[in-house]
C-alpha cells in the first residue's frame, strides 16, 4: 500500500487482515507497518498506539457483528429473532475466529459506541417478549454471554466430544428461547 494511501481506515483494514491470517498474536504496530510498507512511525499520524489500534479494530468488529445479526434478525421477532441473530453471530466467529477473539470486550469509549448498536439489536428482540427493561438488559446480558462463550470456546477447538456441535448449538438456541418465554 503507498503511503498516500494510508490512513486509518486502511490501518484497521490491513491490522485486521493480519489477525485472520496470523491471530491476535501477531498484531504489532511494526507488523502492520510492514505489511503496509512503512516504516512504523508513520503508523502515529493514523493510530496514536497499538491500544488505540485495537480500539479502532474492535469498533470495526463490533460494527461488523452488528450488521450480521441486525441484517439477521429484521423482520422477525421473539424466538425467531433471537434464533437467526444467534445464528449469525455463530456464523460470523466462525467465519472470522481470530478477529473475534481479538474483539475488546472491555469498556471502552471507542468501542462502546459501536457496540451500542449490538446491544440496541438484541433488546429489540427481548420487547416481543413483553420484558420491562430491567428484565430485558437482563436477558441481553444472558443472551450475550451464552453466544459469546460459545464462540469463544468453539473458535478454541475447546469441544473435545464426538457429539454435533451444531445440534449442541440448536439445543443451547432452545434452552435461550425457552427461558425468554419463561422468564
């Protein structure tokens, strides 16, 4: 890439790049400049530091995320909503394990708002529920935290049994709808 080119936009974009070739691991602000063909100061006038990068790209990630599962959910509602984004947020970590793992998932500004849209998502699924919205952020934090684990764990190898994880992943789907209705 020029240097003219660059900006940081084009940073996140190559930064990302080689996460999905190499893993979270391998970011470095010198592996980025390299890949970009600059020298790694050059990368300051972009990203102010590899914590600042990895704002940058979890923001990109999160904004991504959101896409999927919203593009996923529109138009349906209840169960079937909750069914098709927790399907497509699986699909979209097996699709990219190294860059979801490199997701912050801590509190950060950057990152806050992009993932206030995922969060916005998910708790219109929880209104056809008939949820108040204490119940509801409630159910999104559950909700995220069964979806996101599972990720996590899949994109680690960590399912060592012969079983199907598709057909564990339906049963975990079930048990998040059924406790939605219930609750």
């Amino acid at each position: 890439m020029a240097r003219a080119a660059l900006s940081a936009e084009a940073v996140v974009d190559i930064a990302l790049r080689l996460v999905d070739e190499e893993g979270a691991g391998a970011l470095t602000l010198a592996a980025v400049a390299s890949r970009a063909g600059v020298a790694t100061p050059s990368l300051y006038k972009h990203v102010r530091n590899l914590a600042d990068l990895r704002a940058l790209m979890s923001a990109r990630i999160a904004t991504e995320l959101s896409d999927r599962i919203g593009d996923a959910a529109l138009g349906r509602s209840a169960d079937e909503a909750v069914r098709a984004l927790m399907l497509a947020w699986r699909d979209y970590a097996k699709e990219h394990p190294h860059r979801y793992s490199a997701m912050l998932q801590s509190s950060q500004p950057l990152v806050d708002q992009a993932a206030k849209r995922l969060v916005e998502i998910l708790l219109g699924a929880m209104r056809a529920y008939g949820m108040d919205e204490a119940r509801a952020v409630h159910a999104v934090r559950c909700l995220r935290a069964a979806v996101h684990g599972w990720a996590v764990l899949e994109a680690q190898n960590a399912f060592q049994w012969p079983e199907e994880l598709d057909e564990s992943y339906e049963l975990l789907v079930r048990m998040v709808t059924g406790g939605l209705r219930e609750g």
